[in-house]
C-alpha cells in the first residue's frame, strides 16, 4: 500500500492548522512509513478552487497512491471528523486564496450530487480513535469549500482509497488571534492531532491484513 498525505496552505487571514500538522507528520516519515507499511508521501495544496483540480491530479501522477488521506481546518468545530460524504457543490463562505467566493456550482459538471468515501472500515478507524482518547465524530456534512470540493475530486479517481480528516484549529491560532480563531472556537493540541494520525493509519494497515488473511 502507498498513502499520500495532504494539507492545505494559508486560509483564512493566516496560516493553516493542517499545513502545520502535515509538517510535524513529515518529520516523523520513517515512523509512519513503518506504521503503515509501505511508501507515504507528503502534498501541500493551495485554497485556490479553480486551481485544485490540477494540483491533485499532478500529486496523484507523482505518487500513484493506493490510499489518500486529505486533511483541512475546521475552525468552530471541536471535534476531529472523518467525512464519509462529498457533495458536487462549491458555496464558499470564506474566500479563496484569490478572493473567490459565493455560489461557484459545482465541483464537476457532469458528476453526481453525492460520493461516499472510499477509505476501507471508516467508521471502524473512528471507533479506534475514540478509544484513543481522541475527540472525533463520524460527518456527514464535509461543507462546501475546498475540503470538500478536493475529497470529491479525489472520490472520483477509480480505485483510489480516500479520506478526508477535518481538524479543529491550533490554540497557537487561538493566542495568536489569526482571524479564523476569532470568537473562542475550540481548539486541539498537534499532538493529538499527530497520534489521530497515527492511530487512524495504524487501524488501516491490521483492518487491510485481516481482510487478506480472510479473502
């Protein structure tokens, strides 16, 4: 199995919780490797809704994953959360990185309205982080932004396993006073969010060599 690994750039009037998480998690790349069993590789994506159809089709050229795990910020929610729905629909509340907002239609024009994600035993790895001590919760709702839009690209690539992990902000955001922070949203400590990771890539790798050792 190879795993590709994915944060998204500044957003928001500042940096970005997941950009921040997918560095701590680059330098540990030998320990996930060993957790995961095979290559892991680490993509930075820009919030730019017209341009991140091309930079996840350039990763997945790059990488040839069997799995994808996609990760954004969530700021407001308290919760880590697996989304298992991706909607074609772009209504982007916060500006992208070019200033693009509203309404925008869909993320593909000839897709259908709904695709559920594609990472093997989801509810399964939510189970194992919660017995982790982890904050987390199955959504069903990825909203409409580019966590979203990017999670639908990616369900449409035949036999890619893909996830999406949304993460509440960094108290570093919060005591810096980024604007995304503003109003006392929750917060989680990166090292949860690193042992979230972990524990998620771990479950993965013994729910694959059951179901081999079964087959």
């Amino acid at each position: 199995m190879s795993l590709v690994i994915t944060a998204f750039g500044a957003f928001d009037g500042g940096w970005n919780c997941s950009e921040r998480l997918l560095d701590a998690l680059e330098d540990e790349r030998a320990t996930l490797t060993a957790l995961w069993g095979g290559p892991v590789a680490f993509v930075r994506l820009p919030v730019d809704t017209e341009a991140i159809a091309g930079h996840l089709r350039v990763a997945l050229a790059a990488h040839r994953p069997t799995h994808i795990l996609l990760m954004g910020q969530a700021a407001g929610r308290a919760d880590l959360a697996l989304e298992r729905i991706a909607r074609n629909d772009r209504d982007l509340r916060t500006p992208d990185v070019c200033g693009r907002c509203g309404a925008l239609g869909p993320v593909d024009g000839s897709g259908p309205y709904t695709r559920d994600a594609t990472w093997p035993d989801l509810a399964g790895a939510a189970d194992q982080l919660a017995r982790d001590g982890l904050p987390v919760v199955l959504s069903h709702d990825a909203g409409r932004h580019l966590c979203n839009q990017t999670l639908y690209l990616a369900l449409g690539v035949e036999g890619l396993h893909a996830a999406f992990l949304h993460l509440p902000l960094l108290p570093e955001q919060a005591a810096e006073g980024l604007p995304a922070a503003q109003g006392g949203r929750p917060t989680l400590p990166l090292d949860d969010m690193r042992r979230a990771v972990r524990a998620l890539l771990m479950h993965s790798r013994r729910f694959a060599a059951a179901s081999a050792a079964e087959s």
